[in-house]
C-alpha cells in the first residue's frame, strides 16, 4: 500500500487527521482531507487508514494526558529521596555539572546560590503552561441530557448531566444518548444519537462519523461534519441523518438545510431527503389495504418497504414488481415483466428477466411472515423474518405491490429516506 501513497501525501493526511482533532483545521485544509479520504480504491481507504491512526494516538494521548504528571512533579520536588531526581531535570536544563575546581578562601560573607531559584521559576512557568494547555484542549461543549443503554467519551461512561469535550463518542447498538450543545444557553439546540454510532461533539455542531442522528438547530446554525459532505442547519431547523458505508443521507423534518460538498452545497427544504447525488421527497406512511399500490419511491435513491403478511391460504400471493407502463399487469407475473420479487407461502421467488430463483422459507408454509425490503442507491436487499435473504441489483425502479386479496397484508410502511423519529423513548433534542 505504501507504493500507492508516496510517504509525502502519507504524511501531508496524518497532519490534516491531526489538525481535525484539535480543531485547528481550517475550511480549505478540511476540503483537501475529505477529497483525499473520497479519493478511489486502494488511494482513499489507505489515506482513511492514516487519518484514523492519527486521530486514534491523538485520543489515546489525550485521554492518557492528565494531572498525574503535574502531581507526580510535585511531589519528587516536596518529598525529595535523593537528588538524582533534581541533577536529571537541571541536565535536562543543559546546566550540566562542572569537573572538579580549586576551593576558594572562604570569604567574610556568603552569597546565596542563584539557580535554586531559576528552577523554581521554570517549573512554576513549566506547570502553569501545562495547566493552561489541558484546561484548553478539554474545552466542554456539550452536556448529555438523557442516556439509553450506554454510551462513553474516551473510554468513559456517560450519564446525564455529564460535560462532553471535544473527544470521539461511541454509542453500541442496541443504545442511544441525547446532549444539548452549551453555547446559547437553552435555545442551544442539540442532537440524539442512535447506535450503533461514532461522534466527536463540536461547539454547535458536531463531526458525524457513523449510525443515525436526529438533530435540532437553536438560535445559531448548526455545523456538521460528515465522512462525504458537510451539513449546515439554518437556525431552528429539524435534520435526521443516517452515515452508512454506502455514505450518508439526510431528511430535513422542519426549516431548512444546505446539504453536500463545499463545492456543490444543494439547498433543501423540510419534507426533502437527499444524498449527495440526488434529493427526492420524504416520505414515512402506511402501505394502503388494497390488491395493487404502486409505491411512490419515484427519483428516491434509498427507500425501504416493511410488510407483516399473513397467509389465508396455500395460493395467497405478494407480489412487487417493476412495471413499464400505467396499468398493473395481472397476476400472476406477465411474460414482460423484467424484474420483480414474489412471496408465497413458505416460498420466496425472485425474478430478473429470464432467471428465476426460487428459495424454501423454513418453517410452517402458512406461518406468518415479517418482510424488509430495501434499496441503497444499486442495491437490493431483502430480509424474511430477520434472515438475508437476497442482496443484489434487482432492478425495480418503478414498484407496484400486488396481493391476492387485501388479507394478506396485516400491515405495512413505506419510508423513503432516514427514519423520522428517534428510537422511543427517546425524541427530537
């Protein structure tokens, strides 16, 4: 890999990384770091390795850092053992110890020795620097308010009412944590995170790195970071967002946002979801009791369809499939039909053109199903009863739902962008 990224460019993305982590990067060097991490296949995920070493031994030192050196200090000075101690920091010092020298008459007064006092001085300059320099880089900008499960910053376990600096925070699958940013006082605005997850919280905004947020802009905009674009939210705005590895996608739920890179911000108004390619609307609503629906995903880039099914019968039949024209073809499936998915009891099929697969769903025939469909940009997934069923690129731009009669169905969602609340009990910040 070293052969792909000249040790240069190595060194020019692990001081970006830094930079990031202290928060002394500027907007032009920020853009040169997401171009390099975004950078095609061997090119960026080494250049993301770097950047993740750098801000893993930035934390590291961060959390390792503390007042033990400064006590530690101290007390080798107040309780001296011998003067090895003393000898080493004054070599340090480069006042290094003279050879031997003639001994002097004494004189009629001795004076005291000066470099007793130097040091003293150093170190006192020496502590106060370092006391200066932590309080700095542990600025709080944030403070949890609510906390499912857990959640930890740097290795420590959050609660609420607990202060958040500028340090990576994780939260595991399965919990949430919600924080309210501190500048602005309680029309701050602020933000739920839902797990699995990975955030460093920022004065009014915050650098999203994966899982989903729901977020809340106060009097000010709202900053935030993400892997491939960069969200800003207008004052008082509404924002769901999901970070995946296919990137990330957002919905606006109220005000407005301006969402992509710096250099192709599109603006996005509420009711929008978007990735950094497209903006379709959002959507989040019941699938309709009825034996055809075409699903309004038109333009949509990622949707998702959740069905719980019953079986009246052994001919019972669900059917999704793209269709070319306005009319709904008769089932079952048209000689035309290029793509489409078919459920019928204790059997999944799925077709794309010519090819048709069939696979046997394990238990009772007549057993009641819990069907997840869902699109990410090219890919297909389908899940029955919590098992991967299919992943691959079935092609159905143009869904219509089909049953063979309206009790199959015994309920159904269609969402078309992030989820549009936060797991209960959580809610919006």
């Amino acid at each position: 890999m070293t052969d792909d990224m000249e040790k240069p460019r190595e060194d020019r993305v692990a001081e970006l990384a830094t930079a990031f982590a202290l928060g002394e990067i500027s907007e032009v060097e920020l853009q040169e770091l997401y171009d390099a991490l975004r950078e095609p296949g061997d090119l960026g995920r080494h250049a993301a390795g770097v950047a993740w070493r750098a801000l893993d031994t930035h934390s590291e030192l961060r959390v390792g850092l503390s007042t033990q050196f400064q006590d530690t200090l101290a007390h080798r000075l107040n309780h001296p053992i011998s003067n090895r101690f003393t000898a080493s920091l004054r070599r340090r010092m480069g006042q290094l110890p003279s050879g031997l020298s003639p001994v002097a008459a004494p004189g009629t007064q001795r004076s005291l020795p000066l470099w007793p006092f130097a040091l003293v001085a150093v170190i006192v300059v020496t502590l106060a620097l370092g006391t200066w320099w932590w309080s700095a880089r542990v600025e709080t900008v944030a403070t949890v308010t609510e906390v499912q499960g857990q959640a930890t910053i740097a290795g420590r376990a959050l609660v609420p009412g607990t202060r958040l600096e500028r340090l990576q925070v994780v939260v595991p699958a399965g919990s949430s944590v919600r924080w309210q940013w501190l500048a602005g006082g309680a029309a701050a605005g602020g933000i739920t995170l839902s797990g699995p997850a990975t955030a460093i919280p920022q004065g009014g905004g915050c650098s999203l790195v994966s899982g989903q947020a729901w977020i809340t802009a106060g009097a000010q905009p709202a900053t935030i970071g993400l892997p491939d674009a960069k969200l800003v939210l207008t004052p008082a705005s509404r924002v769901a967002v999901t970070v995946t590895d296919q990137g990330s996608m957002i919905g606006v739920a109220a005000g407005s946002a301006a969402f992509g890179t710096p250099n192709a911000m599109q603006s996005l108004s509420a009711g929008q979801a978007a990735t950094i390619s497209a903006h379709w609307p959002w959507l989040q609503q019941a699938v309709p009791a009825t034996t055809a629906w075409e699903v309004p995903v038109a333009g949509a880039v990622n949707w998702e369809l959740s069905l719980s099914l019953t079986w009246p019968g052994e001919h019972e039949l669900l059917a999704l499939r793209s269709v070319a024209t306005a009319e709904a073809p008769p089932l079952p499936a048209a000689p035309e039909m290029t793509a489409g998915i078919e459920l019928t009891p204790g059997r999944l099929t799925i077709e794309h053109g010519t090819d048709r697969r069939e696979q046997a769903l394990p238990g009772a025939p007549l057993a009641a199903r819990e069907v997840l469909i869902q699109r990410a940009g090219d890919r297909l997934t389908i899940t029955v009863d919590g098992t991967v069923r299919y992943v691959g690129a079935l092609p159905l731009n143009r869904p219509r739902l089909m049953l063979s009669q309206t009790s199959v169905l015994h309920s159904g969602q269609l969402r078309t962008g992030p989820a549009t609340e936060p797991p209960a009990p959580l809610r919006w910040p």
